[in-house]
C-alpha cells in the first residue's frame, strides 16, 4: 500500500491485504506479530519522531512523517494498535467496516522499516526541547511483555492519545452496571462486529434473545454541568446509525427510539443520514428519560417528557443504549508541560491559526485529544500535525 491520504483509504479503499490475524474463541483480533528493528544511528535526532498513541490519528501521523524520511517511535498502551476505531463496528459516513478499514493500515506500520512500534508501552519522562527530545519509554502496569527501560530521541512529538467514554456508571439514575440489559454505545458496537461475542447479532444480555424494542438515549453524562458540559460531537449521529444497524437487521420487528435533547447531525453528508432514518421509521422524542425501571422479565421501562408533543411518554424497551460522552486522554500532559482547557483537552497554541500546535515548541497534536471527532477527522488532523512537524524541523 502506498502512502496516499488516509482519507482516501476511509473513504474508497478497495484494496485487499493479509495481516497476521489472532483467533481465539471464535474472534479476530489484530496484532503486530514483530517489527523491525530501526538502524538509529542512520539519521540524526531531529529527523526523528515520537508519536504517543497508535490509534487512527497515530497511525497516519507517523505513515505521513516516514513517507518523509523520519524514523517515527510509536508509542500505544494497549496491546493492539487501532484505538477507539478497533472498537467500532461500522465508520461513519461510509458505513466501511472498522476492521476491514484498519487491516491494509496496519499492516503499513507493521512493514515500514521506518517505524518502531511500542505496544503496551507509555511514556514516563521526557526531556529536551524541539530537535533533541530525550523520552524514556516502559511498560504499562500489568503488561504481559518484557520489561522495558528504553530511552528514544526525537526532533518532534506528536500526541495522538485520543478519548475515552465517560464512566457511565456515574449517571445513576440509567442503572448501569445494575441492570444487564442498559448498555453503552460501545459495547453495542461490539455487538455489531462480526467478529464480537454475538458474532453481529443486536440481541439482550440478559438472555440473548432479540430485542422488541431499542431506546438509545443521547447526552449521557454530555452537555451536563454534573458531568461534561459539552457536546461529544459523535453522539447523535452514533445513535441515528446504531438505530440504522437495528433496522437493518431486524427491519420493523424491533421498535427503535432515540431520545434527544438536540439532534446535531453535522458533517456534509450528517442531515441526509439523518433524514435516512426518519424514513425508516425510527421513532425521535425530543427529551432525556428522568430514570430507567426494571420488571422482573428484564425489561425496561423510561418515562420521557416529549417536548416536541408536549406529552409525557412511557416506553418499554428490551435494551437500553447510552451514548456517552466523551473526554481526552490526557495523562501525558504533564510530562510534557502542556497546559490543559477547562474542559481538560490539551490547549491548542491558537484554536484558529495554529490548532495543530502546542505551547511547547516540537509538540503538535492530532485526533481527539484536541475534541472529540470521527476517523476521518482524526485523520485530516493527523496529516496535518504531520505536515507542521516536518516544516518545523525544515525551518530549523
């Protein structure tokens, strides 16, 4: 595969390509199998670059800077490469295959002598400024792989370290973690995945069975001054193709609602989808559910003002989906003297002239430690945090 835009890739690749592929119990899992070793003596220390976190903006950042020249260390906690997008079952807008997406991708990294990658390896100290960074890398507490005490240099850092879900479990009055059958967007993304542990099949936990009827709640733990006070941006159009993925599988069998405090379905192409599914029928209900109720066969009930009817409704559904919200992984941060927003994101150096830049000369940012945003996003962000890294090592 050559080094085009990833862009492209999300949104046309046809090409087929064999990674090495982990099978246990019924599941694919991809894994880096070895990578080969860099020559570090070959270029000097500001031709090299360190990116922390392999997920989809880590991953075009560090193909953009070795199809450059650089040697790129690639730093990723987990002990797969793919970030949040591996837990994904279909990308949006195209409704491409997660898996089938990232293959060729990683396989790219895994190949290019240019790139070492760390797995299950985080960062404890960096020192040094642009064009001499000094970072001592080691494990991540209960890694299965050897010890490891390496020290990396570098000329540019790139923070590619992404978000995570809200703790659902905070919002109680939803019951998770009591009630079996009130799950979050994510774990119904596994559930899509061919390869998951329902092998794609939307069913309840509980006992396995298909659900009647399906209410995906929007804003949990988002817009709330309780909990995050913004927008997670992915939510509404998570839940408008969740709702989609139902109604693909099960047609008019299973009742589908989505309950909003606002529907923002952006992007260029977010309203047709939007629209899309309101043919299909799925029921919109403009409000949050004030609490979920269990009965003894599992099902659930949420009592909802509708304030597009003005009309107190009562719905019974089989599963109940959270659409979390979203917050940065930031924990790099401060070992790196970056300074953080209100909202805990990574401060950009200027959110409208230098959004790719930070405080710290030689460290630029890229995906959704700077917002939550969908893969496409995080790549066009990515490529261009790339482009800054090389132009500041060119000025120098």
């Amino acid at each position: 595969m050559n080094q085009r835009n990833l862009i492209d890739v999300l949104f046309s690749l046809e090409t087929s390509l064999s990674i090495t592929i982990l099978f246990s119990h019924g599941t694919c899992n991809l894994m880096l199998q070895s990578i080969q070793p860099m020559q570090e003596s070959i270029m000097p220390n500001q031709h090299a670059a360190l990116v922390i976190g392999g997920g989809i903006a880590g991953l075009q950042a560090s193909l953009d800077l070795a199809a450059h020249g650089f040697h790129v260390y690639l730093i990723e906690k987990e002990a797969m490469l793919g970030g949040t997008t591996k837990q994904l079952s279909r990308l949006f807008p195209t409704l491409r295959d997660a898996e089938e997406v990232l293959k060729p991708i990683i396989e790219s990294i895994a190949s290019n002598p240019n790139i070492k990658t760390f797995t299950q390896a985080h960062v404890q100290t960096v020192k040094g400024s642009i064009g001499d960074f000094k970072a001592k890398i080691g494990r991540v507490t209960g890694s299965s792989m050897p010890a490891l005490g390496e020290e990396v240099r570098a000329g540019v850092i790139i923070v590619a370290t992404g978000f995570s879900q809200y703790d659902a479990h905070k919002l109680g009055q939803y019951k998770y973690g009591q009630y079996l059958n009130v799950i979050t967007g994510l774990e119904y993304e596994e559930m899509c995945k061919l390869n998951g542990h329902t092998q794609g099949r939307i069913l309840r936990p509980d006992n396995g069975q298909k659900p009647k009827s399906v209410a995906f709640i929007l804003c949990a733990g988002s817009r709330d001054e309780k909990h995050l006070r913004y927008c997670c941006n992915l939510g509404c159009l998570n839940a408008i193709k969740h709702a989609h993925l139902l109604r693909a599988q099960y047609g008019k069998e299973a009742d589908a609602y989505i309950c909003y405090v606002d529907v923002r379905a952006v992007t260029k192409v977010g309203e047709q989808f939007y629209n899309k599914v309101r043919a299909e029928e799925v029921e919109f209900i403009h409000g949050q559910p004030s609490e979920v109720r269990e009965a003894r066969d599992g099902t659930l009930t949420l009592d909802v003002y509708d304030q597009a009817t003005s009309k107190l409704l009562s719905i019974t559904a089989d599963l109940v989906v959270l659409e979390m919200g979203l917050q940065p992984n930031v924990e790099v941060a401060e070992k790196l003297g970056l300074e953080l927003t209100e909202d805990g994101f990574i401060k950009e150096k200027d959110p409208q002239l230098s959004a790719s830049e930070t405080s710290v000369e030689g460290v630029f940012l890229a995906g959704g430690v700077q917002q939550p945003m969908h893969s496409y996003q995080a790549v066009a962000q990515a490529s261009a945090a790339a482009l800054k890294a090389i132009l500041a090592m060119q000025t120098r």
